[in-house]
C-alpha cells in the first residue's frame, strides 16, 4: 500500500504512530535547518517536517521537492509545538524518516490553492489541475452526498432506478436538439434527450408505478451560468398519483437532503405561491422570497396628471428600495442606464425619494403634487428614509423588468444571503402561452402536461380567451430566485393528448410523426401519473451557496460551449463523413 492514512486523517490522539501518507507537494519552505512540506490530497493537508540531524540523502530529497510533485512519505506522528487552528490536522505534524518521489511536477500554470491566481480560461484548459483545489473538491463532494442521498431516500420510497436511451427521435419543441448521424441508416439521425418526458411516461404505461434516475439532458442553446449544453436532472415519475401526493413525496426528499447533507432545516409544509401571484408581487416565475420590496401597482393613482408617459401606460408598477433614500443623482443617474440595458429593457426609470422628514423629492415632481406622491408611497409601503422606483408599460413585461430590478436591489443592499435558504412550490401555471408573432399557443411547460380538471371545459373551447384562462396542472420547486424543478400532472388519454395537438397547431400526421408512439400506447391502459424533474447541477450549486453550476460539474463548457481542455467540438476526418455519407457545406469567414 503506498498510504496507510489519508493527509486529512490524523489527529493528536494519533501520537506516535508510524505512518505513510501519499499525496501532492502544496508547497515547502526551509526554516532554519528544518524542511517543512505541506502534503495535499483530497482529504486534506498534513504537515511534515524533516529535521536538520535528519539523514543528508533525506535533507537533499526533501529540499528538491517543488509544487505537485507526488511523493510517498513515512514518519512519526508528534505534536505541532505551533499549532494551527485553522486547519483539522493543525495539531500534529509527521517527523518524517523517508521520502520517496513517486512523479515529478511542471511547474503548474497556477497556484493550487483555496483561492488561485488563474484566471477561468486557464482555469479550463487545465480543469484537472483546478480540480485538485480545495473549493471544487468541496463542491463534487457535496455533489456526490446530494447524489447519495437522493438514491437513499427514493429508494426508501419504493422507486425503481431505471435508464432511458440516449439516441432517440429528434422532436425539437423549444430548445434545439443536438443530433448524432446514423452510419447504419444513412441521411437519418438520432437526437440526444432534452428530458426522458416520453420514456418515464411509457414506463408508467408499463407498469413501472415509480420510477427515477439521474440522467444525462442535452440542450442546445445559449450557455450562461446555470446552463451547460449537457447537464444531469434528478428525474421522477409516478402512477396513481395526484398533485398533493407529487409535492408532499418531493417536499419531504428536498428536506431530507438539506438534513443530512447541510444540517439545515426547511419549513415543513413549504410555502405555495401561484403562478399569477408571483408575477404580480415578484415580476418572476421564480421569485426570491428571502426579502421584501415587492411589486406594487399603481396605475390608477398616477393617471390624469398630465405626464404622458405615466397616462398612456397600461401598467404602472413600483418597488419600495428600503433605506435607499441616500442615493445621490449620480447614483439614480446610474442605475437608470442599467435598467436600459438590452438584459432589462426599461426605457426609462422614475424614482421617489422619501426624505427622512417625510417630505419628496421625484424625478415627476412637475406633473405630481406633495399628496400624489404622499399616496404612492403609502401604495408602496415606503417610510422616511426609503427610495421608490417606478416602471411602467405592458403588464407583464413592466413587472418583469421590475423583478430584475429588485434582484439587482437586493444584491446591493446585500439582502441575498446565499447561506439563507427559501423555497417555495409555485402553482397554476397558464397552461398555453400565446405568441402573436406566429399567432399560435405555445404550451408553457410541454405538451404532454394535463389541465386542471376544473378548466377542462375551458380546454375544450375553441374561444382564445377561454384556453388564455386555462391552469395547468403543473409546479416548480423555487430556491432564492431560482428554478430548482418543475413537473406536472400529465395527460393520460389519448383523446386528450390529441386535442393538445390540436390547439398547438400541430395536425394529426405531425402528430402522429413526432409523437405517435405515446399516442398508441396511451389507448393500451395508461395509468394516471404525473411527476417532476429537478436541476441536480443546480440543486447542488444553490446547497454550496453559489450562481454557477460549472464548479459542481467534473468537465464542464466554457460560455461558447467549448471544452478547452481537449479542444472539442473539433472537425472529424474525411473519412468519418464518407462513412457517414455527409457532406459539410460549410462558408468560410
């Protein structure tokens, strides 16, 4: 064996042993006669120290070490005579009796550290080395306990672990599908897996009442941080199931997970928010509950003054900024550009300062009096001492650009604590969103999502605003802002599942083409079920406290989808299309 402990092991009750650990050179320093090196692997750092009496072949070895070189190293366990607290093995240190060099080390093109001095491109190129750093080593150790106890718990609940294909039938409804040639079936071509929706719905078909797996999803689109182009879901389905069984079964495995893996406690039952409130309070589908400053309309109370832009708006919406009063107008002046921007997409911004007197001071002082303003604050819950941002326009845009404003609010003030956890189930979601520029419903989360029993007769009308007034039987699982996971009670009948067809515009053949398989076997006895799917990258970034899934992934991309580190996507031989019987028609730039 080349270790007989790991470097994150021992401690002072392990006084005098003889020990071998093995691992890389973080670094070493001479003080004095003495040698000092502190070993690392993924357990930890120990201390060793050869003495200046130590053997001069020890000496000489011990003073030619540089950074990651990989040895083995024996020795005595002793007390450290300067502790260090900060680290677990800090009170101990091995008096080492022998060194041997296993591999030697380039000089790494970063330090490996807890906090590196390379940058994020460097970073990837070499994600091997950034992997041995303390902070992704702590995040693929999290994820690996989320991945436990995940397992654990549905096991615990009679789930069977069951895998989908990965070569499937292209679909594309949304986001774009990446496609794979088949060399066997020229000119045909398979599509990697957005989500396996229809095979854990045939499963259920089968017979298979509760099914999961974390599973591989393929999405091509644009990246940003809590995007990859491949990322893992935690996917679940059940048979005979309502509603209240989905969320009371996942409720009780998310709180489970944030126990055992965090020690934290989440409220039990979780609070449920609709989809409509949401919008109307937090101007987001997944809204971040850890703080206040919720949207307020006031359209009513600035109409007839005379300011056109407020008069001839159809939605006027506000957010009380607490104890932002002291914003300068240099400072306004700022975040007014930032609300232009392409990413929110104001044309403007109206603010109301109320001063620790009580008294106004507005950028529409002109067109409002000292009782106008006197009745927006009140509308929206200001006191002495806080700042009053306005925003108007259509409705669901304006409160949309509101709920970026006050993220970006509560960034600021630092009220998005990411030690703080808050989720929430959000509910009756629309089920179709209509898009006029294709002047066709869209289905808000897929097509195999069932209604609300109580709006089927909306379901069935042909009446536009009868099916806008349709609630799907659908949830999300919200944390501080984020989508965590989403899921539905589905269509089980295939008179309905056509008639979802239908009012998607997709005709009877297209139907039939893309998803005809699920349509048969919905006529051979399919049970009612419905389940969910949660983000498992992002279920373990938002559980480490952080934005971005690329540290809880081993071999993430970069934001143009590249994988730096082995150069891919690449071009393929000539050969390899022949074979493919392909031909790139490719524009050179």
């Amino acid at each position: 064996m080349y270790r007989t402990h790991t470097c994150g092991e021992l401690r002072i009750e392990d006084k005098g042993r003889q020990v071998t650990l093995a691992g890389w050179v973080q670094k070493a320093r001479k003080l004095g006669g003495m040698t000092f090196i502190d070993l690392r692997d993924r357990y930890g750092i120990t201390q060793l120290v050869v003495e200046a009496d130590a053997p001069a072949a020890l000496v000489d070895t011990a003073t030619s070490l540089g950074r990651e070189y990989v040895i083995q190293a024996s020795g005595e366990v002793v007390e450290r005579s300067a502790k260090n607290a900060k680290m677990p093995t800090g009170d101990i240190e091995i008096r080492l009796t022998d060194i041997t060099v296993l591999n030697k080390s380039a000089v790494p093109p970063f330090t490996i550290e807890e906090e590196s001095d390379g940058g994020e491109d460097l970073r990837m190129k070499y994600r091997y080395l950034d992997l041995r750093r303390p902070p992704l080593q702590r995040a693929l150790n999290l994820r690996h306990k989320v991945a436990h106890e995940v397992r654990n718990y549905l096991d615990a609940k009679g789930f069977m672990e069951i895998e989908t294909p990965y070569l499937i039938k292209s679909t594309p409804e949304g986001a774009r599908d990446f496609v794979v040639p088949s060399r066997m079936n020229p000119g045909q071509f398979y599509a990697l897996p957005q989500s396996p929706q229809t095979f854990k719905q045939l499963l259920m078909v089968a017979g298979y009442d509760r099914y999961f797996q974390i599973v591989r999803c393929f999405r091509d689109e644009d990246l940003r941080a809590d995007r990859q182009p491949e990322f893992t879901q935690i996917d679940c389905e059940m048979s005979f199931v309502e509603q209240e069984d989905v969320l009371g079964t996942f409720e009780g495995m998310m709180r489970q997970l944030f126990k055992n893996v965090l020690g934290v406690d989440i409220p039990n039952p979780l609070p449920r928010m609709s989809w409509y409130d949401a919008m109307d309070q937090y101007g987001s589908d997944k809204p971040d509950v850890r703080f206040g400053m919720t949207i307020h309309e006031i359209t009513p109370l600035v109409k007839g003054r005379g300011f056109a832009v407020l008069d001839d708006a159809a939605y006027v919406g506000a957010i009380c900024v607490p104890g932002a009063a002291e914003y300068t107008r240099k400072q306004v002046d700022e975040l007014t550009e930032w609300v232009k921007r392409p990413q929110v997409g104001a044309k403007g911004l109206i603010y109301i300062r109320v001063n620790a007197d009580g008294s106004f001071k507005s950028s529409i002082d002109k067109f409002y009096g000292a009782d106008d303003l006197r009745a927006i604050a009140d509308a929206a819950g200001a006191q002495p001492g806080d700042l009053i941002l306005v925003l108007c326009g259509a409705r669901r845009k304006t409160q949309t650009m509101l709920g970026v404003l006050r993220l970006e609010m509560g960034s600021r003030l630092g009220l998005r604590n990411p030690q703080e956890f808050a989720p929430l189930w959000i509910v009756d979601f629309p089920l179709l969103e209509w898009d006029e520029e294709t002047q066709r419903f869209y289905a808000m989360h897929h097509p195999f999502t069932a209604p609300k029993p109580e709006h089927e007769q909306w379901f069935y009308s042909n009446a536009k605003e009868d099916l806008e007034r349709v609630c799907a039987n659908a949830y999300d699982f919200v944390l501080n802002g984020s989508e965590l996971g989403g899921g539905s009670i589905r269509i089980h009948n295939a008179d309905m599942q056509k008639r979802m067809f239908e009012v998607l515009g997709i005709g009877p053949e297209e139907a039939e083409y893309k998803f005809g398989f699920i349509i048969n076997a919905f006529q051979f006895g399919a049970p009612p079920h419905g389940g969910l799917a949660f983000g498992f990258d992002r279920v373990c970034a938002l559980m480490g406290g952080q934005d971005t899934i690329r540290d809880y992934i081993a071999f993430p991309k970069n934001n143009q989808g590249r994988d730096v580190m082995i150069d891919s996507p690449s071009e393929i031989d000539a050969s390899q299309l022949e074979e493919l019987q392909i031909k790139l028609d490719v524009k050179s730039e």
